[in-house]
C-alpha cells in the first residue's frame, strides 16, 4: 500500500504554534496521510535511545500496554528497536497514533502492520520532510525527534544514552519547562 501523503501547511492542521516553549519550531509546511483531526488530542512524545537497559525495556513494554489501555493518543519516530516494539503493543489498541517517519512520506510505504489502523482512521503518518527525502539518516533523525517534541504536549523518554541526541533534546525541554513523564 503506498502511502499518498499530500503537502498541507501547518497552519491549516492547527500546527502554527511555535512548538514546545523556547525549544523547536514547526516548519510551516508538512507531508501528512491520514486524518490530521486527530493532532487536536493529548499527545505524549515517546522517546528511546537505540541501545537500552533490558530492565527499562520490560518497563516500556508495560508502559505501552498501559498506554494502549488507557487510549492516549502517542507521538513518536518509532524508530529504535525498543519504539517499534511500543508501536507494534499500540496498535493492538483503539487509540490514535501518530508516526513521524525521519524522511519524506513520497513513496513511503505502509507496512501491512499498520493498514488497519490507517483504514480505521486512527494513524496519521506526519513528517516535517516534503522533499524527496527517501532515506532515513541521523541528521533527519534528529530532526525528527525535535519535530515529534514540538508537536508533543508532553513527553517521556525511555532511555537516553549519555551525551547522546536524545540526551540532549530531553535536557533542552526539560530547560525549557516542558512537561517530561518519568517511566512507571
């Protein structure tokens, strides 16, 4: 299934704010599939490093199922091994959700995964990329995540690997003011 994801302004989506507080703007345009009615919920960021304490990724798991329990609506690139486990536990669920690939959606193609939740209208597919930006990098990644931060009401990182990327976004949020949960 090919993504058909269209160009809209963030403005139109009610995306004009100027993203977390003294942290990361929005680009005024965006690529969306799916429906963008559902960026009007509480949206929790969900964040994690690549590598990550076994004892912490038990603690996620739970947290998602919780999460998907509890039908918050959750923001994430879900890229690194422990975010695409939470996603695969989300989808199980009724809730909306949110994925921010670190590319453009041109030619993106839904994994068979996740075509019941586009079908029912509760995943919405939203990247800050509306080139032809076709492979995810570090450099997107990053970008990404400040994107997946600004659009985010509150956060929650797993795990931040020291002195990493995601270090150093968690601590400039935190800087910020921003609301950031601790895992249960």
């Amino acid at each position: 299934m090919n993504c058909g994801a269209r160009i809209v302004l963030a403005a139109e989506i009610g995306l004009a704010r100027a993203g977390a507080p003294g942290a990361f703007p929005i680009p005024p345009r965006l690529a969306v599939r799916g429906d963008p009615a559902l960026l009007r919920s509480d949206k929790l960021g969900l964040f994690c490093s690549i590598r990550c304490p076994g004892d912490l990724i038990l603690r996620a798991y739970d947290y998602a199922r919780k999460l998907r329990d509890d039908g918050v609506t959750v923001i994430s690139g879900f890229h690194s091994p422990v975010e695409r486990e939470c996603l695969r536990i989300l989808l199980r669920g009724k809730q909306p959700l949110i994925i921010c690939p670190a590319r453009s959606l041109a030619n993106l193609r839904v994994p068979r995964e996740w075509r019941r939740a586009v079908e029912q209208g509760r995943l919405l597919l939203l990247s800050p990329f509306t080139g032809s930006q076709k492979r995810a990098t570090a450099g997107r990644a990053q970008v990404r995540n400040q994107f997946v931060a600004a659009v985010a009401d509150r956060a929650c990182f797993i795990h931040t690997a020291p002195g990493g990327a995601l270090a150093s976004l968690a601590n400039a949020l935190r800087g910020a003011g921003f609301p950031l949960l601790e895992l249960p």
